[in-house]
C-alpha cells in the first residue's frame, strides 16, 4: 500500500513538472537557454564608433538604459565605417532581435539592408543621424535639427559681427564626410552667414568628428591663412584640436581667433567657461532612454512617432560657467 501511495506521488510531480515547462513554452515567450520561459525584448544596436565625447555620451546613455527598461541590449561598434555597421545589421537579422536601431555614420547607401531588416519583418529605429532611405524602411527616428543647430551658431556670428566694417575671415571645421549633421550644420551656418558681405568662409574642410584630424586640418589652414578671424567646427572635440593648434601658432583662442562649435559636451563647456570658446549650440547625446520607450512602444503594438526631435539650447561664455557644475556629460 505505501509503495502504491509513493508511486502514484512520484507520477504527481513528474507531471507537474512537465506542464509547467509546457506553460513556459506555450506562453508566447521564447524559452532561453536555461529552459525558462522569457517575454525579454532584445534590442540589436549599431553605433557609428567612439569619435567624440559626444559618441562616448550617447553610448553610456544607450548602454545604461537598455537594462534600466528591461530590455537585452546587443551593442557593437562600427569605428566609423559603414560597411561595418551594415554587417552588424545583417548580423541582428540573422539573430532575430525584436528591433533593431542604428546611428548611420552618413547618409546614402542603407536602402538594401533596411529592406532586408524589413523583409525579416524586424522594426528599424534611428537615432541621432538621418539616412536618405525611403520613410516607410524604419518606423521612428529620435534626433536633433542639425539645420537648426547651424543657424543657431550662424546667428550669434551675424549678431556678433553686425557692425563689422572691414571682411571677417571664417573659418569651417566641418564634420564627417557624408554624415547628416555635417550636411545640416554647414546649411544652416553658411545660408545665414552669407546675408552680410563682410563675413568670408575663407576655408572649410573635414576633421570627421575627431580632436587629431581637427587639430591636423587647422594646422595647415593657420599656415595657408595669416589672417582669421573666427573658427566653426561642427563639434566641440574637432574645435578643440583646432584650440591646440592655434595655441602652438602663438595665438589666443576665444580672442585673436574665435571659436563656436556645436555638442556642449565637458571639453567644451570647459573650454568656453575659460574663454577660449565664444559660443556652444548643444546637441543632446542622452537619446537612451527615449529610444527604450520606443522600442517598447513598437514590441506593444503602438506605432510611436515617426520623427522626435530632441530639445536643446545653445551656451554662453557665462552660462557654460554656470551649467558646468551640474552637467550629467
Ligand atoms: C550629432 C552627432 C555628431 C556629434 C559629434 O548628433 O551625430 O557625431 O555632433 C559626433 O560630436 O561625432
């Protein structure tokens, strides 16, 4: 009889067992390796590289937030070459991640494998920078108005040299070759700057986002240019390399040649809380978190907004001082 009654308990838990495993795997979930069932988002993310303290900003921010709002976060670096972020997308494809988002080191030559991702039926985000791609190959894209960023930094030149009567030598550090925030800053400085006679973009060329090619790129313009009045670079890193150059000439930056730029990260808020910048546009790199709500917006069904553009504000010299002590980048 107790042989009976241990059998008949035994059989009980065994059968237990096995349909709650059968719940697991019947409740939609994918079963992870250990066998538990798990309803986890995972998130496929193709950054452009770690070119700048901007970079550096917005890949803390994507990191620290995937976990924050439970999503797995797959996360690779492209070191600023497009045929690197395409692999990585085709890479996520082939893993089948709920979404995918990407930052597009520039703008042409995404359409193939947009298609692909859409063809696998796997949502596409963009963050930070724009592709040129048909809309309807990625359903959001989270950024900042580069145009607006330009026009920003144009309009304090034209109001800081309204009265100028002799030509006012400028000039342009631009950013990566391609990219939209190159493209868009240099349109919107340079369609305003052109309204007054006076100013003259007497050079602009790349320094691709980084301290070293600024720093290289100024270098050369200094020897070829013995009168400038006034530096853009479209980031606060390649303004800064500028900064160094221009210092190793034996001329002060923020006074014998001034300086603008666009990010208002650390360096550069340092840099113009010091006087050796003249004016910072900000360009937020904390897109993380906006980015999370929408991924989870599109794995629940809801269709987020197809464009966000994200608030900023430009700095003073005073302000930057200010600002710094409570600035999160
Ligand atoms: C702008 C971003 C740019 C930053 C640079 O959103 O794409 O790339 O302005 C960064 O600092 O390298």
């Amino acid at each position: 009889m107790l042989r009976k009654l241990v059998a008949l308990s035994a059989a009980a838990v065994l059968a237990t067992a096995l349909s709650s495993c059968g719940a697991a795997n019947n409740s939609g979930g994918s079963t992870s390796a250990s066998g538990g069932g798990s309803d986890k988002i995972t998130l496929g993310f193709s950054q452009v590289g770690s070119e700048s303290g901007w970079r550096e900003a917005n890949t803390k921010s994507i990191k620290e937030s995937a976990p924050a709002a439970g999503i797995d976060l797959k996360f690779s670096d492209a070191q600023q070459k497009q045929e690197n972020q395409i692999a990585a997308i085709r890479s996520y494809i082939q893993q089948k991640v709920d979404v995918i988002a990407f930052s597009p080191v520039v703008v042409t030559g995404w359409d193939a494998v947009l298609k692909e991702a859409q063809a696998a039926k796997i949502p596409v985000v963009l963050t930070d920078r724009a592709v040129d791609s048909d809309p309807s190959l990625y359903v959001s894209f989270i950024g900042s108005d580069f145009v607006k960023e330009g026009q920003e930094v144009g309009q304090w030149v034209l109001d800081n040299y309204k009265d100028a009567s002799a030509p006012v030598n400028i000039v342009e550090l631009e950013g990566t070759v391609g990219a939209a925030p190159a493209i868009d800053r240099k349109k919107g400085f340079d369609d305003l700057v052109k309204t007054n006679p006076n100013l003259k973009i007497i050079a602009s060329q790349s320094g691709d986002f980084t301290r070293a090619k600024g720093k290289e790129v100024m270098q050369a313009i200094l020897k070829a240019n013995p009168k400038i009045d006034l530096l853009f670079a479209h980031n606060d890193d390649m303004g800064i390399g500028a900064m160094q150059a221009i210092e190793e000439a034996g001329k002060k930056p923020g006074t014998d040649i001034k300086i603008v730029t666009i990010d208002a990260v650390h360096d550069g808020m340092q840099a113009l809380a010091d006087g050796k910048f003249n004016f910072i546009a900000e360009c937020s790199p904390l897109l993380g978190p906006q980015l999370m709500d929408i991924v989870k917006q599109i794995k629940s069904g809801q269709t987020p907004e197809k464009r966000i553009i994200t608030k900023e504000t430009t700095f003073t010299q005073q302000q930057a001082a200010e600002a710094l002590p409570n600035r999160k980048y």
